[in-house]
C-alpha cells in the first residue's frame, strides 16, 4: 500500500519529535527519500570533492536512480516508522544503573563495588568515537584515577566494542581549515593517549564486540584485555591514508612481534579474538553466551583486592616504560597530522563516504 501524502508530512513532524540522533547513515537516506519524493531524480551539479557533507549527500540521492516519488515517500515514511518504534522502546528500559555518574553524553560511568566502568554509549554509530566522546573520556580517566575505586574497567554498549574514530570527524571542513583541523585533532589525541599511559590504577579492557582502529591501539596501555569471542580486532589505517596511533608502533611489536605486528598496522589485517589472545594483545578470551557472567565475577574478585597495593604495582610496572611512550606518542601524533593534510588521507575518506552513501 503506497504511503498517502498525509502519512509523508505526519512522518515529517514525528522525525522533528526524534530526541536520539539517527546517526549519519540513516540520516543520509532520510535526505535521499525525501529529496527523491519530492523532487523526483537527482537533478542537482555534483559538489566539489573536498565538501564531504555535500558530496556525501549528492551520493545518497542519486544513488535512488528512478525509484519513483510515490515509493521514496514510502520508504521514508517507514524509515521514520521504525526509528520512532526503536527509541520508543529504548524509553521503556530500566532506571540509570546504581552509582552512575552525571555529566556525559557518549559514556555510561558508573562506581559500584570498588569498580569504575566506562561503556562507551554511541551503539547505534557502532560506539564510533566523535571529538566529544574524545574529551569524555579524558575526563572520565581523569575522575576514575582520584576516585575511591580501586580498578577501571572500559566496554562497549551494544554489539560494538568500538568502530574507532568517527570519520564524521573529518566532515564539514573547509579546504582553508585543513591545516587547523589537524593541529587540533593530533593535540586532542596526544592528550588522549597521555592519559591512558598514566591512568594510575589498574585498567582493564572488556570487549564485548568487534573494535577497530584507535580503541585497538590503546589495548596495549591496558593492563589486562579480555574478549568475547565474537570480537574482532582491526587496525584498517593503510586503508584510510593514515598511520599507527595509541603507542601501537613501539607495543605492538614488543607484544606480538614485528611481522605480526607489521600484518596489523601496515597491511590490515583483521584478528580473532583467538588469534589475538594467541599473540598476546588479549589476556584471555571467553564464550559469548557466559561472557558478562564469568568477566564480571572476576573483576569484582579483583576489585577486593588491596587498592593502594595495586596501584603501586601498576606503576612500578609502567614506570619502566612511561618516558619512552611519551615519545612515541608524541611522534605517533606528528606523523598522523602530516597524514590528515595529504592527498591520499583526503581520497582514502572521500572513497569511505562514497561507499556509505551507496545505500
């Protein structure tokens, strides 16, 4: 049954109504169905190469071909459909977990039973990480390191550990901007690296979901990782124009070995959560369906354990390495500003928001 133009414009208010944001992808083809039902085809110039946003967008609608106006109103009127039913339902979960912490957008943190737990809270952009998640978790480093809790815990909400950085980052920049865009973005990951080196007390990753890129680099300034074994581990940078982060240059290959190591961060290669637990970057992996249960009860066993103990420890261990990572991070950071400003980090993001606007 064809959508009436009534159900068009009342799908069009409950969208304003919307308090989640869809998330970019969706947003996109919301653009694309709306443009197609009411201006038929594309029929707009094509925008310039560096205007992602734009670019993107031309993408999304053009890709609808001749799909008819009647069926683009359809489509866009269940699409709105199924997003209020999702955050419909989102609204009916359980209360704020016990001992939450106030102030974070993209974070659950909570405290409770001497355990400090940041869930990254972006499940429906795979936990991508945005520049106010950046800072978000800076902060939330910051607090769980000078609070009473004796361990820190990082996950994921959703099915995702992490997508890694949000490429959505790099969006909406003007060419004249280019080069204050990746100043900025390399100081704001020099300080989110510095804060992972020195985070004090002992901090344990917990990846429920597949992780990719950054949020697999700082494994390696974690003190224990443990996987479901649905998670994977990929450092895609070649791909994308760009270079190793998170320390990665100088861990990696001290934990697994440099032509390991080289496989990850030069030529892409995708991890088990077996294989990486056999090459050292996960601790110990664990059967999806008892995951929580069995990781859980084991953190909270640690968390009894003597805090100030632990912490010295932790320190005594990460003492040996501290200054070296510094540097590395620092170089790390340098390197990835010069990859942002050339051509083929610029091609290799375009080509990445031209594949998603292939809806």
């Amino acid at each position: 049954m064809q959508s009436s133009q009534q159900d068009f414009e009342k799908a069009q208010e409950q969208l304003k109504l919307l308090k989640n944001d869809p998330g970019n992808e969706t947003k996109l083809k919301l653009y694309a169905l709306f443009k197609q039902a009411t201006e038929g085809p594309c029929n707009a110039p094509k925008p310039g190469m560096l205007d992602f946003v734009k670019k993107a967008k031309w993408d999304a609608w053009n890709s609808l071909g001749n799909l008819s106006q009647d069926n683009a109103r359809q489509k866009y009127t269940e699409l709105v459909s199924s997003l209020v039913s999702a955050e419909s339902a989102d609204q009916k979960e359980a209360p704020p977990e016990e001992g939450r912490h106030d102030g974070y957008e993209t974070l659950l943190v909570t405290t409770k039973n001497n355990i400090t737990k940041i869930m990254f809270n972006r499940p429906d952009k795979k936990n991508a990480i945005n520049h106010k998640m950046y800072r978000e978790i800076i902060k939330a480093l910051e607090e769980a390191g000078k609070n009473d809790s004796t361990i820190a815990v990082i996950t994921g909400n959703g099915d995702y550990y992490s997508s890694g950085n949000d490429l959505n980052n790099f969006t909406n920049i003007q060419p004249g901007d280019m080069e204050k865009m990746a100043k900025d973005g390399a100081v704001l990951l020099r300080e989110f690296v510095d804060h992972f080196i020195d985070f004090p007390k002992p901090l344990f990753a917990v990846v429920n979901g597949p992780a990719i890129g950054i949020c697999v680099t700082v494994l390696g300034l974690c003190d224990v990782v443990y996987a479901s074994d649905r998670a994977t581990f990929h450092t895609p940078f070649s791909q994308l124009g760009q270079s190793p982060e998170g320390c990665s240059s100088y861990l990696f290959p001290k934990i697994m070995g440099l032509a390991k190591a080289n496989e990850m961060l030069l030529f892409n290669k995708k991890l088990t959560a077996a294989e990486a637990c056999a090459q050292g970057l996960v601790t110990e992996v664990f059967p999806e369906r008892t995951f929580q249960k069995e990781v859980w009860a084991r953190l909270e066993a640690y968390a009894a354990l003597p805090k100030n103990c632990l912490a010295m420890s932790k320190q005594l261990l990460r003492s040996m390495d501290k200054e070296k990572l510094h540097e590395v991070n620092s170089r790390e950071c340098e390197l990835l500003q010069e990859r942002w400003l050339s051509d083929e980090c610029v091609n290799a993001i375009v080509s990445f928001f031209q594949k998603k606007a292939k809806l």
